[in-house]
C-alpha cells in the first residue's frame, strides 16, 4: 500500500477537498467499505487492510477525525484522565495500513446497488459493508427531554464535547447542590457505565464539595455489579448517592430542562447538573441499511453479518448478537471474528471459528478497581456466553489496586488493536 492511495475528506465532503464523486476506488479488488470509527469500525478496519496483504481495498467512512473512547471517559469526569488521553487520530490507519480514511457521514445506503451515500455527495461501492455505528436515542424515552437539550441537561454518551460539558456542569456546582442521574433501562452502551460515572462525580465532589447529592433515577430493579458499587458507594461516599430503582418509582421520570428540575413518581426536586442517558437503538444509519428489527441490528453469531443481508455485517453496540454486553471490548473481539469472515469470503483464505471475549472495568475509588467479564461462542441462535467472572464484595485493596492497574494496560492495548 502506498501513501498517495489516502483519501482525507473534511466533514463537508468531497466537494471540500477538491475532489470528484464518486471516489474511484482501486481496481481489480474487492471493496470493504466500513462505517464507524470506534472500538468495532476502526479494529475491523485494521485487521482486514493488515490480513489482507493489499487484496482488500478498505475505506472507513468516519465524520470525526479525532475520536474520543467511551471507555476511561468516565475517569476523566472523576480527574484520573484528561481529554487528551481519551484522544486518537485515524493517521496511522491510513499511513501504516492504507486504509481510505474518508471524514464525512454516511447518509444512506443502497442495498442493490452496492453503495454507501456521503453527506458531501457522492457515493462509495462495496462488495462487504461493515456498519459499527454505536447508538443513538430513543425519541421520547424520557418525557420533557431530547436532543436539543443535550447542552442543559448533557447525556455524554458520545465522548467528547458531551463529556467535557458534563465535566464543566459538575465543576460548577453550588455548595451542597445536587446532581441528577437518569439511568438507562437494558440493554445499553457501557462504558461509559452509568454506575461508574456516579462514583467519578462522587469522587469529585467529595474533594470539592462534600455537602452535594447525588440523585439517581432507575427504571431497572438491579444493574450490573450493583452489590460491588453499593459497597463502595458506602465505603467511600457515605450519605451522598440516593439511588431510587424501579421499586420506588425510578422508571417514573420526567424532565423540566428549562427549569432544571427532575420528577420522580410524581415528586418534583429542584436540581444543578442533570445528566439524562435515554433508552438507546443501533445507529441510524443501520436503519437506513434496512438491517434492523426494532431498535437493534440482529445478526449471525459466526460472523457478525446481518440477518437481513448477508453483505452486510453489523458490529458493537447497534448489534443484537444474544448473551454480549454493548462493551468496546465486545465490538474489538466481534470485530476480529467478522474481520477474518470477511476476509475468507472475498479472498478464500482460511475462517477459523468465532470465539468471542469481553471484560468490563469500573473505578469506584482511588484505586479501587472491579470487573466483570465472559468468554463466548457462537451458536445457530446467538452469541451464547460460555463462562464469566466478577470481583467480589469485600475484596483487599491490593487486589482491587491491581485490577485497576489492569484496566490500565488493557486500555493501553486495545487503543493500539484499534488503531496501530
């Protein structure tokens, strides 16, 4: 792969870089075109351009050119990381591995014909199109609230400017004020895990502004390490977080962003940050692809393609796979697996049966780390777990130090899988 092969597009498009569309692709190969940059997008992107060898021609379609992880962006709310340490570029995708890095959004695809529309004009053919589109929102999931009041009431779900707004809502809060949490009901992204952002403005407000509240509103009856976050809750944070769940009226909520006021079951409560995670769904564009069945994009087990096209394959967060949480561990280990089908489908090359992985590592405290995670297989049905663990309550801080320090390294290592 040569370095004059890279396609650089500003988020206007074609027309912005002084280019024809549609982009002609190199002949004489068959076309992956991958949409999403994220832990599924780029990985995919990666080991299929890498694999390969030059037989593929790859082109990731992605509008933002610097990507922010989900995952840690809650330990930069808690000040265990800054923004920059959440940053990476596409450079090395497209120098290294000549990989087409295409910076605009896909507005549309057409099944018959093979291609991939671009805000910008043009299209893209493809023989294999890879969608990891993350999620977008539910309409009216939480009554008084929707996108055009992300910057008064933030749901930083999608790293980056959200995620410092929140930061900067946090920081400015009054003595003894409090902060508001509308939790998601299942299934939804994590990380950035609801539980874990709790305890990181916990953490930050303890040490700035210990007489603050922390409010938090679940439609879910229990969540994931709900036992390990309450123990530390109440080992670090005593008194301050009120989690109210299902049982007490937490699916029960509107919102006045206007006002900055919360109801739950029917009880108003005056509030100065308010972080609203609505229900979630697969990314538009999956639904533009005809790929979806309801919210979500379902797909076969063994190579993560869709059920409704098998030219279609659908990664992460906006699939619905079976037993996998919507983790960028997950997306990474789905990614490899749909990376070596695709590759053995339009090359011949050897496909080795799926096999799938994913952990999940929250920060409560200064170091004091927990996880949860599971191995599994691909049946005819789903992705069928096969084995898990989970830290315990009452574990030593050595080994809840350690398995922070974990969490650490496996960032380190999956930011580098992801983009070389």
């Amino acid at each position: 792969m040569t370095l004059n092969r890279r396609i650089f597009l500003g988020t206007t498009g074609a027309a912005a870089a002084g280019l024809s569309a549609p982009m002609v692709l190199a002949q004489g190969r068959p076309r992956v075109v991958v949409v999403g940059g994220g832990a599924g997008g780029a990985t995919v992107a990666r080991y299929i351009a890498k694999d390969s060898k030059g037989e593929v021609d790859v082109t990731l379609i992605e509008p933002s050119r610097t990507y922010y992880t989900c995952f840690f962006s809650n330990l930069y709310l808690g000040g265990f990381r800054e923004l920059s340490d959440i940053a990476h570029s596409y450079g090395t995708l497209a120098a290294s591995y000549g990989i087409n890095v295409v910076h605009d959004w896909a507005t549309g695809v057409d099944p018959d014909a093979r291609t991939v529309s671009l805000a910008g004009g043009g299209s893209l053919p493809y023989d294999k199109l890879i969608l990891s589109p993350g999620i977008d929102f539910v309409d009216g999931a939480v009554e008084g609230w929707d996108v055009s009041a992300q910057n008064k009431m933030p749901h930083a779900y999608k790293a980056g400017s959200q995620t410092e707004l929140l930061k900067a809502q946090i920081m400015a809060m009054p003595e003894g004020g409090t902060f508001a949490m509308v939790a998601p009901p299942n299934p939804y992204r994590c990380p950035p895990g609801p539980y874990e952002r709790v305890s990181m403005v916990a953490h930050v407000l303890k040490a700035r502004n210990p007489t603050a509240k922390i409010i938090v509103a679940d439609p879910k009856p229990k969540f994931s390490k709900m036992a390990l976050f309450q123990e530390g809750w109440a080992n670090h944070y005593e008194g301050m977080v009120d989690w109210i769940g299902e049982e007490f009226g937490g699916g029960n909520v509107s919102v006045n962003p206007d006002a900055m006021t919360v109801t739950i079951d029917g009880e108003e409560t005056k509030v100065d940050v308010c972080n609203v995670i609505p229900a979630m769904k697969a990314g538009r564009i999956a639904e533009m692809a005809g790929v979806t069945d309801g919210n979500w994009a379902p797909v076969n087990a063994a190579d993560m393609s869709s059920k409704a096209n098998p030219d279609i394959y659908v990664l992460g967060d906006a699939s619905q796979q079976g037993d996998m949480p919507k983790s960028g561990f997950s997306a990474n280990s789905q990614a490899k697996v749909c990376a070596n089908a695709v590759r053995g489908a339009l090359t011949g090359s050897k496909v080795f049966p799926a096999k799938f992985s994913n952990t999940c590592w929250s920060l409560i405290g200064t170091e004091d780390g927990v996880k949860v995670g599971a191995t599994y297989e691909a049946t005819p049905e789903k992705i069928a777990k096969v084995d898990g663990f989970i830290s315990q309550t009452g574990e030593g801080a050595d080994l809840r130090k350690a398995t922070y320090e974990e969490s650490l390294g496996w960032y380190a290592g999956i930011t580098s899988d992801m983009f070389g």
